[in-house]
C-alpha cells in the first residue's frame, strides 16, 4: 500500500465530491481524504501499489484543480 500527499485548491464540499467521484469505483483506491480546514487543502490517497503518484495527479487535474504533491 501506498499512501500520497497533495497540496490542492480543493477548498469547497461540492469539490470533494467531484474528486471523491473519480476515484470511488477505482478497486486500486483504498481510501480518499481531503482537509478542507488546512491552507493546503491537502489531499490523502492511500492506494494500492500498483497506482502511480502521475495517474492521480492527472486524475485531480483533468477534473479542473491544482495538484502537487507535497515532500513528506
């Protein structure tokens, strides 16, 4: 298992919702959270192993938002 960090403008309810769509029928997508109380609106993925860093950071950017991951 993997567990990915991003910093995003995901900063509303309604965008969660459009992020947790792409990513709610993915089997390879073991859990998705977002902090909206956080000035980074940081976005946690745990995922399986087989699920790379670039398909969720183009997933989160094909849906229109800003998404870079963030140095542990």
């Amino acid at each position: 298992m993997k567990l990915f960090i991003f910093k995003t403008d995901i900063d509303t309810p309604a965008k969660v919702d459009s992020i947790n769509s792409i990513f709610n029928n993915n089997n390879n997508i073991i859990d998705v959270s977002i902090d909206l109380e956080d000035i980074d609106n940081v976005l946690r993925i745990e995922a399986e192993d087989t699920v790379s860093k670039t398909y969720l950071t183009h997933q989160v950017i094909n849906k229109g938002f800003n998404c870079e991951e963030l140095a542990d």
